[in-house]
C-alpha cells in the first residue's frame, strides 16, 4: 500500500498544526460559529446532535494493521471504545471531544492517516472496490489512480471551496464495487490490448433528494491526461454550479440543465485549454504510484481446495460462512474474506477498539498486514490462505465477526440516522435491527439469497436506499418517523434506481410489510432467480397489491 | 477599518499594509473600457473578455468567503487572458483562505472589518509547499526536483 514520504508528512504534520491554531482561535472567540464551521469541516468535523462526529479518511477503504490499531487507541482514548465504518470506507467517531480533536489529528498523523477533506463542499476521499488489487476478475488495478487523486485534490487551491461535496469513485473490475454509476465522477480504468492505460470518464451520477445514474462523457481517456480531464470538469462545475440552493448544487443538476451533450462539449473546450499542461501525468509518475501497489510476494502454497470441502463438509455453520462471506482471490490458494458487522443488536458498522484490534492481528496472521472497509460497512481480509479460513473463521466467530450474511438481507447499508445525526428525519439503525431479529432464521436468509436492503434516515442518502433491492427511506410526517419503501434499485453494473411502492409505513410495521415483500418475492420466482430478477421480470404492481391490500 | 494585505515579491511574503484600502475608484465590467483610470471590479461571475487584459486593477468581489468561483475566475484571468497587474480580493474576504487565493494568481486582499485577528504567517500561509500546479508554482510537486529527491525516502 501507499507510504508517506517526508512529503507527504510535512503536509499533513503542518495541516495538524493549522487546524489546532483554528480551534484555538475558535475556542478564544475569534472566530465565529459560522467562520469556523466551513474550516472543521473541511477536516471532517461535524456538529452532531448529541456531540461532535470525526470522520477519518481511509484512503479508498485501505488500511495496514498499524494504522486499524491506532483507529483502536483512538476508540478508546478519545470516544467510548467504538468507531463506525461509513459507506464511503471511512471510520467515524461519535463521541470526540471538540477540544481533543487536535490531538486525535496528531495521533492520526503518526500513522499516516488524517481527516482532511472527509466534510464540506470539497472533493471527498476517493472510494473504490474493496476487493482492488485481489480480485479474480480486476483488469487494472485502481488503487494508484486513486491515490494520483488524493493527492491532486489535497488542498487543491481552486476546487476545495465548491458548491457542494463532490464524490470520486474508480472501479477496475470487470464487475464494479465501487458504485461509480451514482458518483459525481465515476471512473473506470483498464487496458487496452496494446496494453495502455486508458479510463472511461462518467459524470453526473448520485444519490440524494435526485437521484441520477452517471452518463459516459469520455471514453478511452489515456491515464496521462487524467487530472487535466478531471481540472476541466472541475472548473466548469465550479463555476457553474448552483449556489443559491443546496439541493440543486450537486454536478448532475448542472449536467441536466446543461444537457449531456452541453456538459460535455464545455469541459471539452476546456480541456483544450489544459491538454498537455505541466498537471499532465509522467509516465514516471504513475511508475513512482503504481510501485506501492505491487502486488506481494505470494509464497507458494497448497490451493487447500481438498481439505476446505473436507472442513465444509464436517461444520455446515463454517460451510454457510464460506459460501456468503468468501470470495475468490487471483492467486491460487488464496481468499478474500469479508468479515461482517452486521451482527443482530450491534448497529451496521459499528465496531468496538478489541474488534478492531482483533482484526489488525488477523491481517498479520493471515495476510500482508493489510485491512480493507468495505462501503457495505464491513471489514475485508485480502489475502488469506485457504488452509487458513477455518482457524480464522473460530477466531471470528469469538469477536462477533463471523456472521455468515454479506449480500444476504440482513447485510444491511444504514447511516447513523436519527440516533446521531442532525440532518436525519428519522432514526435508521432501530428499523435495521427489527429486520435482523425478525429474519433471523439463516436458512431461510439463505434461501433467499442475494438482497440488499439499504437504509438512508434521510434524503441525503448515505445509506444509499435508491440503489438497495429493497431502499428504506426515513420521512417526517407531522413530527413521526415515518418510512418508504423502494423496490427495484441496484449498484453495480446493472445500476437502477428503486421505485417507490406507496404511502409510507410507521416503524413498527416495518418488519411485517418485509415478510410481505419477500413472501411474493418467493411465490413469483422462477428457477434460481434472485429478488432482482423476479422484480425485473414482474415488476412492481404484485408487490404493491400485496402490500397494500394486507394493510387495509 | 479594512485591513489591506499584500504579497511582497522581494520578501515572498504576505504583509499587512499601511496603505490601507486604496482610493482607487472601482468601476464593474459594464462600466469599465480600458481607457478608463478606474480599475475593474468583477463579479465572480462575471465573464472573461480579452480587454480586461489591459485593466491597472482587477478586483474580484466574493459574496462570502466560502464561494470558490472567484478562485476559478482569478486562475483564468492569470493563465487564459495573460493579466498580470495588480489582481485583489474584496468583499468576504477570509484570511483563512487567503492560503488558496494567492495560490490562485490574487496577490492582494481586502479583508473586511474584524477579521484582521490572526494575520501571521501560520494563517496567511500554513504550508511550505503543495501537491498540484498553480497560478505561482506552475509546476505539481511530482514535477519538481525536491519531490523527485525524496522519492525513495519514505
């Protein structure tokens, strides 16, 4: 993975060292509420409801063991033994003291992590596959561009004072994890046959009050062009984006009102402009980035394929894990694992400091020392050996790590809601935990198979309901929590947005118009089709009787 | 009282001025021709044209300190139109952010009454150095020798 030269360092000793003077100054009264609020938050500082919420920036969600045990510390020194991995792959603390901040951001700084950029209307961290660099089926692997981009947009002097946030995803598989469909930028890298870097650019897509699958405005981009092409969509969004209203400020109401062809005909022209510019990357950069990432040096071993079915075949709870929580890694003998947090009673996400401690151990015992966050809020071991998975299984079974259910229903996405967060209009995490106690029969879940219920407590969307199988929605009708329902959506390479079904539905009925959905989802499939490809073949008028005739 | 803060090019510093706010009459964009001794105020935005070149002022006023189309619009006014004169921030000016407008080709700032707490080095000009290319350092760090150098030195 990436490492910090002096660099690097310097910069991020000396952000440290500026956003502890602009406490200070806060703290002193010389600045106020207003002023101070867009600088913390351009470090990842939020005034929440009950305290102030850190979020950290994992560098599109990677993280080396040092760096999970110091995310521990800071669990236990600074909040109440606990952090949160967001879905944009970042760790948030709920309960930091304002004034303790600056002393989290030095700790941070030790090991090469810091919160710059995670708030605020500025480029965020960039996100990408969890699986980047192990998958079987990865073409180019996105990590360095990602990193080409962080550093780009660190402090950027012209683009980190936009008309709202700004989200960057790169997908380098041939199936994308990374959601680049509902980005603001959206990109796709790869080779051609004469093995150049290319990229496919998308713009425009997202999720919130409008949500917007991205469209394709340039394709083939060579790599070296790649941060001039992105000053150039930049610079027209940050000129003509609207600022008079907050919900039309994203870049896909500008590439709506200006049309596709309008958009992109502008960022054309500029582009012109900047083709070849000294931002033009050098082969010898993209070596110097792309070295980080080499993959390690995998010792040869057994492929372990006869005694896992061995080990499958003796422990049916250690099989069920395998299936749902394992997935195929690029070198023989390989696995990647997904350790899920989605545990019934424990809020998507959340993770204490020996969780985290446990799992840093794991990467060191069973892998390269290296740890992923998965934007399903889940933690990724990249590189265990098959002969490995039982006896990691047992040790994450003991941490509550083991739960056999990534991409099942009780996966499920969810945002703070209105437990922690000011913006929410309804609380998220309750309605998780319903579902997860009322479906928690596993053979059932596994008969179900692949659903992705995701959950948003408000129309900011961080729980990403437009693009679950089935999307949750927290309303606010007349003071109560109120709840909507989509059907449809999906990320991914089929990317769709979800169709509301109807009126909303109060939290305690949550649980019973679930079974009701499922319950047609099962009498209407054909085959061995998945929820998705039952509601894409019947769509959503069977579904809506059902429920609707239930509840009268 | 505003408080006037100019780059020093012998010094390469930020220094607060006694000069204070120039008497300097500012006319907008529809008023202004170049033959007029008046120097330009822009909106930020407001759009380039060619003769704005030959402006002896260009101020950009933003609306609040946190709207970025000044800094686009400066960056232009430096690399697409060749200004090179006197290029001033007025309006919300924050000195906060002053760190990203001279990076963007300002070179003066108008900061408006009460914000004058806080004008040394480390607010005006926190780092010693930056990832990309800029209106004053033409060059992204992956260019430059001293990032060359360290490479290596991890």
């Amino acid at each position: 993975m990436y490492q910090y030269d002096q660099f690097d360092h310097q910069f991020v000793a000396e952000r440290v060292a500026n956003y502890r003077a602009q406490t200070g100054r806060f703290l002193a009264g010389e600045l106020s509420e207003e002023q101070f609020q867009h600088l913390r938050l351009r470090n990842g500082l939020y005034l929440q409801r009950l305290a102030p919420m850190l979020r950290v920036a994992v560098p599109y969600g990677t993280l080396s063991s040092l760096q999970l045990r110091a995310l521990a510390a800071i669990a236990r020194d600074f909040d109440r033994g606990y952090g949160h991995l967001s879905t944009r792959q970042n760790m948030q603390y709920n309960w930091p003291e304002l004034a303790d901040v600056p002393d989290i951001l030095e700790a941070l700084a030790k090991v090469e992590m810091h919160a710059i950029q995670t708030s605020g209307n500025c480029i965020r961290n960039v996100t990408t596959d969890q699986f980047a660099g192990v998958a079987a089926d990865e073409l180019l692997d996105p990590r360095p561009y990602c990193e080409i981009i962080r550093q780009w947009s660190t402090s950027h002097p012209e683009f980190d004072w936009l008309p709202r946030k700004f989200k960057i995803a790169v997908t380098g598989a041939r199936h994308d994890r990374a959601a680049v469909d509902v980005h603001d930028i959206g990109l796709h890298v790869y080779l051609d046959d004469n093995g150049e870097r290319l990229v496919d650019v998308k713009v425009g897509g997202g999720l919130g009050r409008t949500p917007v699958i991205g469209c394709v405005i340039r394709r083939g981009l060579p790599m070296i062009h790649l941060l001039t092409y992105l000053e150039a969509i930049m610079r027209v969004y940050n000129r003509y984006g609207r600022r008079d209203n907050k919900f039309k400020a994203r870049i896909k109401i500008l590439v709506r009102a200006m049309g596709e062809e309008g958009f992109r005909e502008k960022v054309d022209a500029e582009w012109s402009e900047l083709e070849g510019s000294p931002s033009t990357l050098t082969a010898e950069e993209i070596s110097r980035i792309e070295s980080f990432f080499e993959p390690p040096e995998y010792p040869k071993i057994d492929d372990g394929i006869a005694s896992l079915a061995q080990q499958r075949l003796e422990n049916p709870a250690f099989s069920r894990w395998v299936e749902h929580n394992v997935a195929p890694h690029k070198v023989s003998g390989y696995a990647v694992v997904t350790l899920s947090t989605k545990v019934t009673g424990v809020p998507p996400g959340d993770v204490t400091d020996r969780q985290m401690e446990a799992v840093a151990d794991w990467a060191d015992d069973y892998g390269f020392g290296e740890i992923r966050i998965a934007h399903e809020q889940n933690f990724v071991l990249p590189d265990v050996p098959v002969k490995s998975l039982y006896a990691l299984w047992e040790r994450a079974l003991q941490a509550q790590l083991a739960e056999p259910n990534v991409g099942l229903l009780t996966d499920i996405i969810c945002c703070p809601g209105g437990d922690y967060c000011s913006l929410a209009n309804a609380k998220s995490i309750p309605v998780a935990e319903a579902i997860q106690q009322r479906f928690d029969d596993y053979d059932y879940l596994h008969d179900l198979g692949p659903i992705d219920i995701n959950i948003s407590g408000c129309m900011n969307a961080c729980g990403h309901h437009h693009v679950g199988h089935i999307g949750i929605l927290g309303v606010d009708k007349k003071g109560q929590e109120f709840y909507q329902i989509s059907l449809g959506g999906s990320a991914g390479n089929d990317s769709a947005l979800g169709q509301i079904v109807g009126p909303s539905f109060s939290r305690a009925e949550m649980p019973d118009v679930l079974a009701i959905i499922l319950d047609v989802y099962v009498n209407l499939r054909a085959d061995d089709e998945t929820f998705l490809e039952t509601y894409r073949r019947v769509g959503i008028e069977p579904f809506k009787e059902r429920i609707y005739v239930s509840a009268d | 009282m505003s408080a006037l803060i100019e780059f020093d090019q012998v010094s390469g510093l930020l220094r607060g001025t006694e000069r204070g706010p120039v008497a300097l009459t500012l006319l907008a964009a529809e008023e202004w021709t170049p033959e007029s001794e008046a120097g330009l105020l822009l909106a930020v935005d407001d759009e380039l044209q060619p003769q704005f070149a030959n402006a002896s002022l260009i101020a950009v006023e933003f609306p609040s300190f946190h709207d970025g189309r000044g800094l686009s619009l400066a960056v232009l006014l430096r690399t697409r139109l060749g200004y090179t004169g006197e290029l001033r921030a007025v309006g919300d000016v924050h000195p906060d952010l002053i760190h990203y407008l001279r990076r963007c080709g300002f070179d003066s700032f108008l900061l408006p009454e009460g914000r004058q707490v806080g004008l040394e080095d480390a607010v005006l000009a926190p780092y010693s150095d930056y990832y990309q290319a800029s209106v004053v350092e033409p060059h992204p760090a992956f260019r430059r020798s001293r990032r060359i150098a360290h490479f290596g030195d991890r």
